[in-house]
C-alpha cells in the first residue's frame, strides 16, 4: 500500500489553483472607453452631463454603455475632482 502524503497533494493542487485564477481585478483591464478617453474629459471640463456624454457615445463613437459605466470611469480618470 502506497503512502498517502497529504502535504504534497495540497501544494500540488494551491499550484493549479493559482494557475487557474482570473485576473486579480477589473482595474488591470483596458476599458472600452479608454480608446476615446481625451473626447470624453474634454465633454465632461466642458461642463456635459454624464447622460450627455453616454448619447454622444452612442451616436458619434458607436459605444453603448450604461450611464453608470461612464460615471465610474469618469471618477478614476478625472485628473481634478469636481
């Protein structure tokens, strides 16, 4: 009978969990919004709503997002907060 090393088995399978982890969070990825990021602070400093600014999306740039979307992302890119 074989011996049963329960260390060995553990550190063998925290190994392939860490292999299997989705990226640690959403801010190591690339928005969408990134790609016209200058046009939409120039929209918000020009005083737009952020309604404003999810229709111009929409319209001009093809994007859908939500509303909510843009203010998050208008949040963490702001270089001054209002």
């Amino acid at each position: 009978m074989s011996q049963f090393d329960a260390v060995a088995i553990a550190a063998q399978l925290r190994a392939e969990s860490r292999a299997r982890r989705k990226p640690p969070s959403y801010l190591q990825r690339r928005s969408v919004l990134d790609t016209c990021a200058f046009e939409i602070l120039q929209l918000d400093k020009a005083g737009c709503t952020v309604g404003e600014i999810r229709h111009w999306l929409e319209i001009s740039k093809r994007i859908q997002v939500h509303r909510t979307t843009v203010q998050r992302w208008l949040h963490s890119n702001r270089s001054t907060p209002l």
